[in-house]
C-alpha cells in the first residue's frame, strides 16, 4: 500500500497553515469539491502515519537556517509511512527551498538493511547499487552534503497525514497533519518505540491556535485558482512552521536535553547502536 516510490519531484508551491481543530470539517467540505483522497491513504477520512528522522550538523545549522529564515536552505531526512511493523520502503530525502519555491529529491532504500547501508555511506563513502540513476544521484548528494557538514540523526517527528490530490491537477495535494510527536535521537533508526513519544503540538508550539492542524496547500508552479480561493474564503494566514524546529525547541526548552545546549552539542551522532 505505502509506496510512495516517486524518486524525485518538480518544483512546487507550499503555503502553510495552522488552523483550529474545528475549521478542518469545514475545510474538507470545501476541497472535495476539487480533490480526491491520496491513493496510498486508508480510511475516512483518508490518512496514514509519517515518521522522519532529521539530521543536522553538530550546530543545528539547519535547524537555525529555518529559524533565521534564511531564503535558501534545505533539510536532510530519512523517512517512512504506515507503521513501525510495516513494510514501505525508507527514503532519503533532500529538500530544498528558495524563498517560496521548494524542490524535493529522494531515493528509495530497504526497509530491512538501511541502517547499515547508511552507516556504511556516512562512515565510508560505500554506495549501494540502484535501478535508477535518480536515486543513485540523490543518494550521493545526499551522502555528500551530509559529509560535509558532518551532519548526523537528531530527532524523530511523526504525525498523522490526512491526504487528497487534485482532480485536474495531480500536482496538488492537501495535507492536514495531526497527532504531531517527537523524540531526540543519536541513531539511524527511523522507528522507534522503545522510548516514548513526546507531544510537539502543545500550544507554546502552535503560536496558540486551539487544537491546532498543520494545512499544508501544495501546487505546481502554477496555482489553480480555487487553492487561492481556499485561502480567502477561510481568511488563512501563513505561517513558517516547521515541525523539526519546532521538535528542538521543545526539547531545548523542556527536555533537558544537553545535546541542544551549543557548547555541548558534539557528540558522536553517527553511532547507530
């Protein structure tokens, strides 16, 4: 079912926003008119489970490109759909923004050996074959950039994604993400649940919106009209969240966590044991 084997994706759109819980039915009401449910979702209304693991540079570099609102940056992250005890594949991902242009590459590895293959690729530069140039691209990018900057695991985010694509335009999606939680982390691994899962959609976090849910609108390059629509009718306003920022934040402030201190925040974050 979570195949999401797409190895790369055009340039696009996001606008983000956090609504209060009691917008989404209406919002919902609204898109369906425009979208249908994601193929690779279940249920009604339609979703599945996002986990990610973040990497960073020992000084949150990236984490700071966010919050210093830099108009070029991008992320470094491992991610997975569906449960714990699933089967989808793991993607490394690059994601890259411009201003309001954002790029994203990924490529697909498996879900049984990608510790390994990803320490090996950190630690030594050893490359897994591929069946596409994309990912074999990507993958070293990846691996580069990640070397270069000495970058390394720091926090797990998942959340619940209720997901539809545009009819006319299956460039589109509408995401609504909820049930949002993290965990600091020194490993690879992607799942986790040995150690539990902290809440990240508390309202220190949520700039006070009452139970806030993360609208994500995606287009192309182009955007149709009625996204514009969505936006007026509903008087949203766009915010700059970011759900890694968000996470170290949290754990900066509330968590304890020497890691997150700068003149502490050099451990060895390639140790995937």
């Amino acid at each position: 079912m979570f195949d999401h084997s797409d190895s790369s994706f055009r340039p696009r759109h996001e606008m983000k926003f956090l609504i209060p819980g009691d917008m989404v039915e209406s919002v919902r009401h609204y898109i369906t008119g425009f979208c249908v449910p994601d193929p690779m979702s279940e249920g009604s209304p339609p979703s599945y489970k996002v986990t990610t693991l973040q990497l960073d540079s020992p000084d949150l570099s990236l984490h700071f490109a966010k919050s210093r609102e830099l108009k070029n940056r991008f992320k470094l992250r491992v991610r997975s759909y569906g449960e714990a005890d699933g089967t989808c594949p793991v993607f490394i991902e690059i994601k890259r923004k411009f201003e309001h242009i954002v790029s994203k590459s990924r490529a697909k590895l498996d879900r049984e050996n990608y510790v390994e293959v990803l320490d090996r690729a950190l630690s030594k530069c050893e490359s897994p074959d591929f069946d596409n140039k994309k990912d074999k691209d990507t993958f070293a990018e990846f691996i580069r950039l990640s070397r270069a900057m000495d970058a390394g695991p720091v926090m797990r985010i998942r959340y619940n994604r209720e997901c539809w694509v545009g009819v006319e335009d299956t460039s589109v999606r509408i995401t609504l993400d909820t049930r949002l939680e993290y965990q600091s982390t020194s490993n690879l691994q992607v799942f986790n649940d040995a150690d539990p899962w902290l809440r990240a959609d508390v309202a220190s976090s949520m700039k006070g919106v009452p139970s806030a849910v993360i609208l994500e609108l995606k287009s192309g390059l182009k955007i149709p009209d009625w996204i514009i629509s969505v936006v007026r009718h509903f008087r949203l306003q766009r915010t700059g969240y970011c759900k890694y920022s968000e996470a170290v934040n949290l754990e900066s402030t509330f968590g304890g966590n020497k890691r997150f201190a700068m003149t502490g925040f050099r451990s060895n974050l390639r140790n995937c044991s």
